[in-house]
C-alpha cells in the first residue's frame, strides 16, 4: 500500500460494516415471512438501504480508496456495470 486512509474513514468502514449486517438481518426476515405485504414491505425497505447504502459506497468509499489499495487488486473496483441500486426497485 502507498497510503493509509485518514483516521475518519475507519468510522466510515464500521458504519458500512454495521449496514451490511443490518441488510442480512431484513433479508432473513424476508425469508422468514409468510405474509406477501410482509414480504413486499420489507423488499422495499431493502432496497432502500441498498442504494443509500452503494450511493455511500460508491460516491465516497472507493473514491476515498481507489489508489490506496494495491492496483492488481482492484481491477473494476467499483464493479464496472450494474449498480446494486440498479437490481431492485428502480
């Protein structure tokens, strides 16, 4: 590595870290759902937080990191194509 990313971005890494295990856990309540309005309220509350979630990710993490990590690690880091935010609910 060339860099270390400023201390702030720690607090940024774990606040990340933290959604995702908020979107695994609405994503097993999902599964867990026998209500198709249950079900439908919580696919839209998931995909809510996934675009908050990849607009953070993409508007400011990989900026934030892109020349800091080693190149033949990042080739297409962000993934070049489809956005998360792109998948569900337009």
């Amino acid at each position: 590595m060339s860099a270390k990313p400023a201390a702030g971005h720690n607090d940024a890494i774990a606040l990340l870290k933290a959604d995702h295990r908020k979107i695994e856990d609405l994503f097993e309540k999902f599964e867990a759902a026998k209500s198709a309005d249950l079900k439908q309220t919580l696919a839209h509350e998931i995909c809510v937080k996934l675009k908050i979630h990849t607009l953070v990710e993409e508007e400011i993490s990989y900026p934030t990191f892109r020349g800091l990590i080693e190149d033949d690690v990042t080739p297409g880091f962000p993934p070049v194509g489809i956005r998360a935010g792109q998948l569900c609910c337009a």
